[in-house]
C-alpha cells in the first residue's frame, strides 16, 4: 500500500493581510502534506505577493474569477494532487500536529472524513472558547446534525476526495455565499459515507462572524430550512421524532443568529413560533446540554482512549513541554484543570496546549498558605475520568477530597509530588498529624509519580510499596535550550551587549534562576555576595525571577550594598539563555529543580543546597558543582570563592555538567514515566 498523499486547501478572497498564519502553520506540520493549494477567489488586495512570499515547493497559488467560496472549495476538490483533501479557511491555524494525527487516524481504517477539535480566539490570539465536540459514529452524527446544529469546523476537516467527488462536491444552490454549504455536506457524508473524531484541539480558529463574505439573515435562515429539508430527503427512513426536533432546532438556530446580530425581538419572536409549532421545543432546548455532553470526547469513547484529569494549581510555562508530549504522543486523552496564579506569586500563567482541553477552575487563599481549588468537585472530577492525576501538596486541600470521593467509587487516582517533607525533624503534635494525613493519603493512591528516587524513599517511609512509585525526573524541553547555546556560543557579541547593559565590564558572574520566594533562600544568596565583596572578590550577582518576596530582597540587596542586579521574570528562552551564557557559576541556596537542569545545559559549575532530591540527580558533589547540607552565609561565600578562583575547577566542572546533561533523561524519559504509572493504575482492576 502507497502512502497516503493529502492536499491542504486554503480558499482566499482578500484576506491577505492574514493568511499567512494559516500558510505558515501549514508548512510547520511535523508531517508535511503532498501540496499546499492556495485558491485565489479573483482577490482585489496583494494576495498574489504575500503568497508568492513564500519560497516553499509544497505552495500551489491558483488564481480564479471571483465565484464565492463554495466555488473555490469544488475547485480544490476537482483539482487537488492528494488523495484526502485538507480544508483550512484563510484566518484559521492548524496545529503543528495536526496532519501527523489525521493520518495516524486514516492509517486505522480510511474514513470518508475525519474532523477534530478546535479553539476559538479573537483577532489578539485570546481564546474565547475551545470545542471537542465529536463522535466517531456517522449515523448519530446525521441526527445531530440536525436535532442539535453544525458541530463540525470546515477548518478541522479532512475528506477522501473521491468520496465527496462522488457526492458532486459542496452544494451550489445555497442563498448564502458562505453559510451553510459545510453543513449541507456535513449531513451528506455521514448518511452515505464513514466518519472518525480526533477528540484533540488541532486547530486554532479566528472569531470573524461576517468574513469577507456578506451573509444576510433571511437568506440564511432559508438556507437552514433547505439543509434540513434535503437532509431529511435522503434519509426517509428518520423517525417522527427526528424530523418533528429537526424543524423545530431551526427556530432557535434562527433564533441565535438574530442574538448575534443583536435582534434580540426578533430572536424572541422565533423562539414563540417554534413554540407554538411544536410545544415540545422548550422541554428540547432544555435538554440540548445532554446533547453537548453527549458530543464530548468525555462521552465519545469510539477512540478507545483512557481519559485522563491532570490536576494543577495552575499551569505554568515551564510546564508547557511535558503537556504537550503527554497530549501529542501518548494514547490517552488528557485534560487540565487548572487556576489563575496567586497575586504576586511569581508565577506565569500559559496558554494551554493547542491539543489539549483546560478546564479553569478558581484557586482560593486561605489562611496559614493553604489553597482550596473551588470547581474540581462539582466538575465531576471525582467520578469521571478513568484517572486523575493531582499534584501530591499538603498546601492544596481539594485535592485529597478528590481521592477520597473517586476511591469511595473505586476510581482510579495517583499523586504526583516530589517527596519533599518541609515538617521533617518535628515532633510537634501538628507535624505528626500531617505527616500521619500524608502517609493515609500515599498509601491509598493507586500509584504515585515521584520527582526523583529521594522521593522514592521518602514515599516508600510512609509505608507505600516500591512498585507502585514511578520516578519522573523534574525535566524541561532542552533542545531548544541546547541549540540556543550553540547559537550564543557562535555569537558572543550579543552576549557582550548584555553585560554592557547590566554595567559589569569585569568579573564573573553568579546566576540564580528561580521564583522569589522564602523556600529559595536568596537572603542566604545575598548575604554571601556581601562576604565575597568584603573578601575582595570581585563577582556580580543577578537574579532572575520574581514573587513575593521580591520587595524585601532588594531592600536588603540595598543595605548589604551588594552588587547585584533583579532583571524579575524572564519567560523568552532566548533572552534566558543569554544570562546563563554570560554566567560563570550557578547558585541556588534553596528549593529548586528546572533551574538546575537548565544550568546543566549551559555547562555551568553549580553550588546548591540538598533539598528536595532533585538536585541529588543533577548535581555530583566535587564533580559537577558543590553540595551544601546547611548552606549558612559563611559556607556559601566559602564555596563560590572557591570556585570562582580557581579557573580550572571551574572550567572542569563546566565539561562535567555538559556531560551530565547528556546523561539525565528529558522530557521523554518523564512523560514515560507517566505512562507506566498509568498503565500500572489501569491494571489494577
């Protein structure tokens, strides 16, 4: 059997201000199409240059006399090289897995048509909403189509070119230029031909109601009628009860497209006809949340993929990687739920993955630190989902309650945490309550995912057995990072410009990397860099990062009078990665972990207390850097002197940490570790 070619299809009418975010996600598929045709619907605007900007072989540019849309698309059908056609609307974007999934998927069967999930966003990229509404199964989908509406993005759609070829292409005889023609076809092809849902956002689309296309409302609502009325055509075989739903879900489409136009008379006085029509359509509407449900890939279990819960107090950048390599690569289907960060925290906020669903639930301060995420209960967390996945913090009290309803109902739940005990050595009676609720809640979980193996024994202490405690070593994505040293590296100026910019024309620099908080020590930090200045080394300090204790960092910085520089957050990882080119050792006095992986890839020598575990991976005493058990201000001044002196050790430990780096695992090695806990929950029973 020959490879399946695909044709990506971008029909275009004066949008080339535009379409260049749908040419570009196009050519950055991981897995290239056959061609890119670009149809050009007798555009008035530079469409022919921005196109013709793009030195790329897959780009095809047609151009044609002005005939509306639905025209362009039978073009596309009639003329396109590949044996499945890709249809991608000019504003829209594709996800860079996109076609990479769609033949995964065509591999399984060749469906006549496979159709994804989609975000939507506004013209500054912010996402008004995100849709998986789907099912795998053609004869559901028709009814659907037209008891609930048009629940299929022409954006997300890949069809098998001989089958809608077969059906004589996109209907022709609509009132509505760019309406309603995808639906027409829609409801063809599932009530003559094979469909698959990929239950993943894949593609990004841009809110525009009005298009360059006019679409005026009493030709529109016509155009409805005529949908339902040659879809009901060619299925006689449709009960009562679904005709009778399929004209009376006419009134209220009716009905929201004069809310979009702001008819809101009009709107009403549709909703009292369909009502007086059929008397059953208040009892319909009330039931079309049912309907979404049911259209969720949560209902739609025709992909035989495990759903997944991902629960996190928010979701932050550097977390990105490792969500998108478990959404892309994995075979289950996972959501986040996730909260705003805390006012203050330092913490970035990202957008989610572009394959993924987010759940936004609302993160509550209480009192003594701990956090209650109000949404995770009533979202159904603790009964749905065939695994949920909680960050194992004593600080989050919603997350133990989920345990304890989902293993009240025998659902499947694992921690993920690093083994971190803040309480260890005290006896108060408060620290032996939590630790004696920790050790409840470990040994009740079904598996837990360990940040390293000091984790691993920490769990096991509380009485949890060695198999069912996965290590998933704390990792970032460091290609990026690696080829931006390699770049840096071959480009020193650039390095040179910021030294000039932060005012340190001689002497090394320390780099700490990290939030602003009481955990990380940078008071300890600070304190050092005044005992180096008075010892007469003369070293620079910056510090990257931000949080609450920002304020009162730089106050003391200000009396020690030390020389150091606050940059606050850096989220570039370009811009990062010169500071950790233009440092010559590393320090981190407290809590931490990415950051020592990222020091790691930039051959520095690091100095770091024992914390967590995680550095216990990173981190070999004498060999890559320095381990301090009670980094006091005297002991870390004592070991940065020792290392900024002496060059060769410095330079030595920089090639043992690029080795290092090497050796540890990344982002595929931690994602694999998920997948093992989950594959050991599942088969528990």
């Amino acid at each position: 059997m020959g490879k399946t070619t695909v044709t990506v299809a971008i029909p275009v009418y004066n949008h080339a201000s535009v379409v260049g975010r749908a040419i570009e996600s196009v050519l950055a598929q991981r897995v290239q199409p056959t061609e890119l045709l670009v149809i050009d619907d007798g555009s008035t605007d530079n469409l022919c240059e921005v196109v013709g900007g793009y030195h790329s072989s897959l780009i095809r540019y047609e151009r044609r006399d002005h005939g509306g849309l639905v025209r362009s698309r039978n073009h596309a059908i009639r003329n396109a090289a590949g044996e499945y056609l890709a249809f991608l609307d000019a504003d829209d974007a594709l996800s860079p897995e996109y076609l990479a999934e769609v033949l995964a998927t065509i591999a399984q069967g060749k469906p006549d048509m496979i159709y994804t999930g989609f975000s939507l966003s506004d013209d500054k990229g912010q996402v008004l909403r995100r849709s998986r509404q789907g099912i795998s199964d053609a004869g559901k989908a028709f009814d659907l189509l037209l008891t609930y509406g048009n629940f299929i993005s022409v954006s997300t759609v890949t069809v098998l070119r001989h089958a809608v070829q077969k059906l004589g292409g996109f209907y022709e005889g609509l009132l509505v230029n760019c309406g309603c023609e995808d639906w027409e076809m829609w409801t063809r092809l599932t009530s003559a031909g094979s469909i698959s849902f990929i239950p993943k956002i894949l593609v990004d689309k841009r809110y525009n109601p009005r298009g360059p296309y006019k679409r005026e409302s009493e030709n529109y609502r016509k155009d409805m009628k005529e949908v339902v009325d040659r879809a009901l055509a060619l299925r006689k075989d449709r009960t009562p009860h679904i005709r009778a739903r399929a004209h009376a879900n006419l009134y209220y489409l009716w009905a929201r497209v004069e809310t979009e136009d702001r008819h809101y008379l009009k709107a009403g006085r549709f909703l009292l006809q369909g009502t007086i029509r059929h008397p059953q359509l208040p009892l319909w509407l009330i039931s079309r949340p049912r309907m979404r449900k049911s259209l969720t890939a949560r209902g739609n279990k025709s992909d035989g993929r495990p759903t997944i819960a991902i629960l996190q107090q928010v979701l932050p950048t550097y977390r990105m990687p490792l969500f998108q390599y478990l959404s892309s690569f994995l075979p289950y289907t996972f959501e986040l739920y996730c909260g705003v960060p805390i006012s203050g925290s330092g913490i970035r906020s990202s957008d989610p993955p572009a394959n993924s669903v987010v759940h936004n639930v609302k993160n509550i301060l209480l009192p003594w630190g701990w956090l209650f995420q109000r949404g995770v209960l009533r979202k159904g967390i603790s009964s749905r989902y065939d695994i949920v996945i909680a960050e194992f913090s004593a600080g989050i009290l919603s997350n133990p309650l989920v345990q304890i309803f989902r293993t009240l109902r025998g659902r499947k739940f694992i921690w993920w945490g690093s083994g971190y005990d803040p309480s260890a050595g005290r006896r108060d009676p408060i620290a032996r309550m939590k630790r004696a609720a920790v050790g409840i809640l470990a040994r009740n979980a079904d598996a837990i995912i360990a940040y390293s193996e000091h984790g691993r024994e920490y769990y096991q202490r509380l009485g949890v057995s060695r198999e069912r405690i996965f290590v998933a070593l704390n990792s970032i994505d460091t290609k990026p990072l690696r080829e931006e040293r390699q770049r840096l590296l071959m480009n020193q100026d650039e390095v040179e410009r910021l030294r000039n910019q932060l005012g340190f024309l001689t002497g090394p620099v320390v780099l700490f990397v990290g939030r602003l908080v009481k955990g990380k020590r940078v008071d300890v930090l600070l304190q050092s860099m005044q005992i180096l200045k008075l010892g007469g080394t003369d070293a620079h300090l910056v510090i990257v990062g931000d949080g609450p204790e920002r304020e009162a960092l730089e106050t003391l910085s200000s009396s020690l009078d030390t020389r150091a520089t606050f940059v606050g957050g850096v989220y570039d990882k370009k811009q990062l990665a010169r500071y950790f080119t233009l440092a010559s050792l590393f320090v981190l006095p407290g809590l931490g972990g990415l950051a020592l992986r990222e020091a790691l890839c930039f051959g520095l020598p690091i100095i770091c207390a024992q914390a967590d575990g995680t550095e216990l991976e990173l981190v070999e005493n004498g060999v890559t850097g320095v381990l301090l058990s009670d980094p006091t201000p005297e002991c870390l001044a004592a070991a940065m002197k020792e290392v900024l002196d002496d060059e060769k050790m410095r330079k030595q430990m920089g090639m043992e940490s690029l080795r290092r780096d090497s050796e540890v695992g990344g982002i595929e090695e931690m994602a694999g570790a998920f997948a093992a806990a989950i594959e050991y929950a599942m088969g528990k029973g």
